[in-house]
C-alpha cells in the first residue's frame, strides 16, 4: 500500500489532472500526469467505476495491485507529480503479473527521472 504523503486525496487534484494533465493509454489503464514543478514527493490516485466489477473485493484488489507495483518503483519516479490511474474493464480478465508488468512498462516510458518533457 502507497503511505499518505503519496496518495491523492482531494476532488481539486484529480479535477487539475484531468483538465491540465497528460494522458497515456494502456490496456488494462488510462493514466493522467500533472507536472506540479515542485520537489514533494510524487502523488497517486485511483479511479474505478463499479461499471468494471459490482464487487469491492475485486475493484479493491485491483488497486491493491498497482498501489503495491508503484511503491516497488517509488524512488526511480520523478517528484513533483499527481498521477491517476484510470482502470478500464480488461484490468479484470488479466492475472495479477500481467497487470503489474503493464504498470512497470507504463512507469518506465513515463514518470522516470529525465523522461518527462519539461512542462
């Protein structure tokens, strides 16, 4: 589980990711960055409709997954971030290793260090 100095909480933050953020798009995942310019650590949040699974135990687990797959490569992502993670209903049909090397990928073509245009 992500600590709370690196979760999104408040509605303003994800609204400012979702007007002024960019988006990249995988299969399982849409994922929002904004660039905040600052040195506090990188931010995280989720966004998953019960459209995808009427049962909390699998929206949950599905968080739990990604959650647990960015605490792994907190420290090669780039301060100064709120990122959101928007999960899509093929996020369900995958295993859990398969969800997990699709975050690792999206994380390393985007929110390393140096890989981020300067915005």
């Amino acid at each position: 589980m992500l600590a709370s100095k690196n979760r999104l909480k408040k509605k303003i933050d994800f609204a400012r990711i979702e007007i002024d953020g960019v988006m990249y798009q995988s299969r399982s995942f849409g994922m929002g960055i904004y660039n905040r310019k600052d040195e506090e650590s990188s931010h995280f949040g989720f966004i998953i409709s019960t459209k995808i699974s009427k049962k909390a135990v699998i929206r949950n687990k599905i968080k739990r997954i990604i959650s647990e797959a960015i605490r792994k490569r907190l420290g090669s992502i780039k301060k100064g971030l709120d990122v959101i993670y928007l999960i899509k209903p093929f996020a369900v049909k995958i295993d859990k290793i398969e969800l997990e090397r699709e975050v690792d990928e999206i994380i390393t073509k985007n929110l390393q260090i140096n890989s981020l245009p300067n915005s």
